[in-house]
C-alpha cells in the first residue's frame, strides 16, 4: 500500500492514504481520541493506534480496532500482526506520528529518551518523522517546571505542540489543560500532511 507522501499526489483530499501513528496515553481525554482516529479514517487516512496501559483502562482498544479498521497494539511484547519488532515497523510506516492526548508521563519519557513501553520506544525509533503532540493534563501538572522543561525539549527536537487549551478540564477546575479539539488536531496533520507532499516533490524535483 503506498502512502499518501510516497505517491506525491498533491490533488484530492490532503489526507486520503495518509499513514498515521495515533499515540494513546492515560487521560481522561483519551475518549476525544476516538473521534480524532474516526475523523481521520473517514477523510481516508491509514490509522494505526498504539495504547498505553494507562490509556487502556479509560478507554477500550476495541473502540480504536473498530473505528480505524486495523489491528490496536498495546505491547512491546505482542504484536497482532506477528512482527517481530513492532516499534520499528510502525516508526517505518508512519508519514506522521501524532500523540493524542499526551500525558506528562509520555512527554517526560520523549524528552529524555526513556523506552519503557510499545508507545514510547515506538517514539523513540520515530524521533527523526514528523510528530505532533496533543497535550493534555490538570493545570497544575502543565504548569509544572519539569513538565515545561521537557516540553522545551521536544520542541527543539522539532516535534509540533498544539494546545493545550482553557477552559473546564475534567476534574472540575478551570485552566489551561484541556486536549485540542480532535477537528483542530485534524486541520493541523492536514497541513503537515501538505507540507510532507511538497517537501518530497522538491526533493525528488
Ligand atoms: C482518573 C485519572 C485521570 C488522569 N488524567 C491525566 C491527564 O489528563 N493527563 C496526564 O498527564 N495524566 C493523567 N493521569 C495520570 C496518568 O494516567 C499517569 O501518569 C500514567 O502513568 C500515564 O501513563 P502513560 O503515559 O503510559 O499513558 C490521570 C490518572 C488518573 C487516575
């Protein structure tokens, strides 16, 4: 199956073909993820999940394997499709690596490295792709220095941050926290989507 960026097609529906990891981790807002991963699939894309543990026990890997059509991996250790090495094979695949919602435990395991589980060894490998991380976290844990620090970090390793937002977050208090909403994230990989198609096309003139 040759991928959205390979085939160069600069006509259509900027995400038809799109190869897209979408990264699950432990959060509330893990549920906005199963929209974001319908949206995606319905404009066409290619969407494979890969869940934390954590991300498990607020939402279902059945929710993810329905909507998206494919296989969810959730372990370094068992791969659906009988790889021998998941991570790698996904990081290959992958056009664009999307982190949706991002918990601080992931951000924290990004920035320094740290290759724990599927999803973060899995990033590990992918760290040269492009990647977008979606935020999201009680306004205390964003606030945090640490948490700013690693944040820092992956931006000046070139992965994009959108949001988080204002607004109510799931605990009940008001603050800045809350995961970009799964329409805005779409219009984001959309437009890294576009700029990965003309890239190739300069490169290969
Ligand atoms: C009810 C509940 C809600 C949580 N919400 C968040 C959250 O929104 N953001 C976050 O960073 N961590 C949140 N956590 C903590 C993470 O689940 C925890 O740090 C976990 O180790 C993250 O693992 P992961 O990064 O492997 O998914 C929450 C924990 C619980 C029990």
């Amino acid at each position: 199956m040759t991928s959205r960026v390979e085939s160069t097609a600069i006509d259509g529906p900027m995400l038809k073909d799109l190869n897209i990891l979408l990264g699950v981790t432990g959060g509330i807002a893990a549920y906005k993820a199963v929209d974001l991963a319908g949206k995606l699939t319905a404009a066409g894309a290619h969407v494979q999940t890969v869940m934390t543990k954590s991300a498990c026990r607020f939402v279902g890997p059945k929710s993810f394997e329905t909507i998206t059509c494919a296989p969810v991996f959730t372990s370094l250790w068992n791969d659906p499709e009988g790889r021998k090495s998941s991570h790698i094979a996904l990081a290959e695949w992958a056009d664009v690596v999307v982190v949706a919602p991002a918990s601080a435990d992931m951000i924290g395991k990004m920035a320094n490295g740290i290759c724990d589980d599927l999803l973060s060894t899995t990033l590990c490998t992918s760290w040269s792709c492009r990647m977008l991380f979606a935020p999201a976290m009680n306004t205390r844990m964003w606030e945090n220095p640490a948490v700013q620090q690693n944040v820092a970090t992956l931006r000046e390793m070139g992965v994009q941050m959108i949001g988080p937002a204002a607004g109510r977050l799931a605990c009940g208090a008001e603050g800045v926290g809350r995961m970009a909403e799964p329409q805005e994230i779409l219009a984001t990989i959309e437009a890294i989507g576009s700029e990965l198609i003309r890239g190739k096309i300069e490169k290969d003139g």
